[in-house]
C-alpha cells in the first residue's frame, strides 16, 4: 500500500513511533523490511544522558507504563547510526529532544547534515525534568522551537510530536505550523501516570512517574488528531494505541495521514507493521475506498 | 479482524525470600515459595523495591519452590545478596525464548563462572546423558559443583585447584574428540561463548549459546538491548548457531545504559561495577 508523504513514497501508512526499537540502524531496517513504511530514531539528546534506571517499562496488558528517560549517547557520539543512515534505502526520521531552544538548535543543525528525511522535534516526553512537555504544553514556546529549527535545518521537513497534555492540543498545532512545523505526529504518551506496589509501598517506576501509552489511551490519541485535523492544514502521523488495521482507518478517519506504531510492538511482534498494513487494505477492499477517501471522513 | 489478547497485566509480582544458600563465597541463592512457568534459559526481572531492577535466570526449579542465584559484583546484586528471609523482590517475567531442548540425545553442557546459574534448570530437565564442562576461577568458586554428582562432569579453574588448569574450551575439545554430541550448549563470559561456538562451527556440531545485554523493558519494545537486528530480551536470550552467524556484534559490541555502542570489553568492565561513566 503506497502511501505518499510530504513527498516521499512510503511502501506502508505505518509509522515506528520513536522511543520503540530505534536504537540502532540494524533493527531499524528489521522495522522496515517487516512492512513499515516510516521508521524513527531514538530520540537524540545534545549530550550523553543515561536515562533512568530501572523499573522503566512495565506492561500492563492494556497498554504500557515507561519512565525510559530519553536515553541517548548525543548526537556527536553517533558516527556508526550517522554513516550507516548513509547507506539505507529506506525512508527515516531523526527525532531530537533538547532542554532549551539553543539546545534544540544545536541539534537539529548537526543532525540535518546527516540527511535524514525528516526531523521530529520531540516537545512532548513526559519522563524527563527539563526536556519536552514544558515546550508542547505552550503555544509560544512551541513556537518558539519549530521556528528557531527551521532556521537552521533549511530543506529538512520538519514533525513537531506533540503531548496530549496541552490545554488545547489544535492551538499547540496551529503554532508549530505558524512556526514552520511540515508535519504533526499526536500523540506523545499519556500522563505521566504512576503505579503503586502495595506489598512494599513503593512507586514501581524507579523515576516514580511515567507516560502511558497503548490500547487504553487511543481514545485519547483519536480526540487529539481529531482536533488537530480541524486547527491546521498539516498533514498528521496520528499514533497511541494502535494495533490492528481498525484502530489505523479510525485514526485515518480522524484526520490523520499515518498511523505510528509503537507499543503493538508488544502485543503483536514486530510484523505487526505487515498485519496492519494487510487489514487496512482489506478494509478498504472491503468498503471499495482509498485512505484519501476517508481521511478526516468523521469530520 | 484479530483483535490480540490484552489481558494480560505484567507487573512485578511480589515475593518475599523464603530462605538463602550460600552457594559460594561470590554466590548465593534466593529461594521462594511458589510456582513460576518457565523454559530453562529464559529469565526474569528481579525488582529491589527503590534500587534497581535486573535480569536473572530461574536457577532452582521445584513444584512449590523457585530460586535464583546472584553473583555478588554490583550494587543490585550486593544487596541482592546480603538479603534476609522475609526481605521483599519483585518478580516480572518470565520473558525470552529459553533453550531449544529437542535436540537430540547426547548433549554437552558448558558453564562459565556464575554462567552456571541459567544452564542448572536445563540439566535439570534434560537430565539424560549430559557432559558437563564447567569452569571457574578457583574451586571455591565452582557454583553448583556437588548439585550433579550424577554427571558426567569435567571442571577445569584458571588457578588449577581443581580440576584441569586453563579454559573450558580446552576441555570441550578433548570431549569432541572422544565423544558425538549432537547439541552443545554454553553460558558464561561471552568471550568464552564465542570460542566454544567456533570450536562448535569447526566440528559441525549446533550450539545454543546464552547472551546477556544491559535491559529494560524484558519483553522486545525498548531496544535497550538490542545486539545488531536482534532483541536480546525477547529474540534471545538464547541464540543458536544458524543466528550467530549472522550476528557480527556477537563477542564484538554492545550498547551501554545511554544506547551508545562500545566495545564488549568496555561494557563488561561497566557491568563488572567499574565507576565508569555510562555516557562516555
């Protein structure tokens, strides 16, 4: 199912969310060649940082609990993901977090050297003190971002992920697009939330707190996209929760381009790219539609 | 449509330790009372509720009764081993693939230093005609050494206090040369791992060997543990032959706790306990 976006061919609407698989080019192209049409990166630090220590991910059945903590070596320890992006025949997205707009900045000039197709600027991560949603939740300061990187980055397209947090997730939208933002991707996970062990009265997650992601926050994901779709006129990855072809056309139906893929991973493996690639077509077989057809068909 | 299976809720589940055994002067055993569905190989995440949460394989098995045994190197599995009865651990899991044990009849089992812990459970369950190649530093530290008095078993120490002195390569060698296995197995340092499967390869004989990389999620989401294309929490632990050949990072690379990708020796000088920084 060829999909075209921001002017790239796509062999597949599935989209690797960052954070799941990406830790290196090698599983990357494993996501790829198991039908994914868009993969991502790690999100990419300006220096080191360890993330948090562990418990950081716990599968609740439904969904996901994870305080990973943006783990990243930085984007100038990275020279084997930088040379080997050189050889892929596979479109990538490179997404970057920073705790500033020079931070954001840095990164994002040094990474756009590198050529991947597309940046995602992460405003969204819930898991860390300084990074991410502090930006996602301000209109201004997610302005403030997009286009203080689209400065530097040039010809790169530019995704701004945004957190489900924001007040008025269209309004977040609306700016990144005033900003310069190419593209949306809704939604980062959910929360933070935390868990409780009752036995030792104890936070599971070591950082205590995390973001929800998976089945029991699609609802969320669909509302976010949905409103997204109205406030602006780019396209949208819709991703949270998806796992099966039906989850993707609602997404679709939203208002969204793509469907991300992140914690199906889990309860799928890594062909559910191919499974949900396969039900989508089927689907639409089945209605005697195309995904431009329904998109944004619920407005 | 499928719609999966999301029911199941993978939080840790909490046990206190029923008792402990000192195993070795490095090494001890944590017991608990109850009942954990395994594969020999696969492993689970041990929560130290405000600490930190490990990998460890199952090393005791019984139908009321489970264990896992720590090397006392780190601050985990220091306090992991200084634990009293009563103490409270999380258990999560059991996650990974196990060892592929229809294999046929003759086997060779290998174990390096607290490399002991993940095969025990397989001897136990395969408990036909094993050879045994066990190796450790010293004879004080051979882990499990009176558990099989029943097997055929060769030891071998670095400092020669039992057993042959020199490697466990060496004695699988002199085993080939006198016996047909029709599967090898191994656990231990993974530099050992790498000698016995090219021994393996040589001698056309398969293995099934047992990787260990830094974790966090357990179950194939993160990639934190990722070794070239494969997920070792979920692909792995256990890799056989057709698989390392494929896998150029097998005894070559790994990443550490920031996802960067260092040599093996750097990241095993980390997980030793060295105060390195993880980032650099």
């Amino acid at each position: 199912m060829q999909v075209n976006f921001l002017g790239k061919n796509l062999i597949s609407p599935t989209v690797l969310a960052s954070g799941i698989l990406g830790n290196n080019f090698d599983i990357l192209q494993r996501v790829h060649a198991s039908g994914c049409g868009l993969v991502t990166m790690k999100s990419i630090g300006p220096t080191p940082r360890d993330g948090h220590n562990n418990p950081t991910v716990i599968d609740l059945g439904h969904g996901m609990i994870n305080a990973v903590g943006l783990p990243s070596p930085g984007y100038l320890h990275m020279e084997k993901e930088w040379a080997d992006l050189n050889n892929r025949d596979f479109p990538i997205v490179a997404s970057i977090y920073g705790a500033s707009v020079d931070e954001f900045q840095q990164v994002a000039d040094y990474v756009s050297d590198k050529k991947p197709d597309f940046i995602e600027l992460n405003i969204s991560c819930p898991n860390s003190e300084k990074h991410g949603m502090l930006f996602g939740t301000s209109p201004t300061a997610s302005f403030d971002v997009v286009n203080a990187v689209k400065k530097v980055v040039k010809t790169t397209p530019l995704i701004a992920k945004l957190t489900p947090q924001a007040l008025d997730i269209g309004e977040i939208a609306k700016a990144c697009e005033d900003g310069g933002a190419d593209a949306i991707c809704a939604i980062n996970t959910l929360g933070p939330g935390m868990l409780i062990d009752i036995e030792s009265r104890t936070p599971i997650l070591d950082f205590k707190k995390g973001g929800l992601s998976g089945p029991m926050i699609r609802p969320v994901a669909v509302r976010c996209v949905y409103d997204i779709f109205k406030a602006t006129r780019l396209p949208i990855i819709g991703l949270g929760g998806i796992t099966t072809g039906a989850d993707a056309i609602e997404m679709i139906m939203a208002g969204a381009t793509l469907a991300g893929v992140g914690s199906a991973v889990t309860y799928r493996g890594i062909s559910v790219f191919k499974k949900i690639t396969r039900e989508m077509d089927q689907w639409l077989k089945d209605h005697g539609c195309t995904l431009e057809d329904i998109r944004g068909a619920a407005h | 449509m499928n719609k999966p299976n999301l029911t199941v809720e993978k939080k840790p589940i909490m046990f206190r330790v029923d008792r402990t055994k000192r195993e070795t002067p490095d090494h001890v055993t944590l017991f608990f009372n109850g009942t954990i569905q395994f594969r020999p190989g696969q492993f689970v995440m041990v929560w130290m509720p405000g600490v930190d949460e490990k990998p460890y394989t199952i090393s005791y098995h019984g139908p009321k009764t489970f264990g896992i045994t720590v090397e006392a190197k780190g601050r985990f599995s220091r306090k992991a081993a200084a634990m009293k009865p009563g103490d409270l651990l999380g258990i999560r899991g059991p996650f990974g693939n196990g060892f592929d044990t229809g294999t046929g009849e003759r086997v060779c089992v290998v174990a390096g230093g607290c490399g002991t812990a993940p095969v025990a459970p397989l001897i136990d369950m395969l408990g036909k005609d094993i050879t045994l190649i066990q190796g450790a530093r010293s004879r004080d530290l051979l882990l499990f050494k009176e558990r099989y008095p029943s097997l055929n078993g060769h030891y071998c120490t670095d400092d020669g206090t039992f057993g042959h002195k020199g490697f466990v390569t060496e004695l699988l060698e002199q085993a080939i040369s006198t016996n047909t296995f029709d599967m090898v197995y191994a656990c231990g340092p993974e530099i050992m791992m790498k000698r016995v499967f090219d021994i393996c390869e040589k001698q056309k004989i398969p293995c099934q060997v047992s990787l260990e990389r830094y974790m966090r999620c357990g179950f194939g989401a993160c990639g934190a543990c990722v070794c070239g294309a494969e997920r070792v929490c979920i692909d792995g632990p256990v890799f056989n032959s057709e698989k390392l050949r494929q896998m150029e990072n097998f005894n070559q690379k790994a990443l550490l706790k920031s996802g960067a990708e260092v040599p093996l020796s750097t990241y095993a000088s980390w997980r030793c306990g060295e105060n390195i920084s993880t980032t650099n």
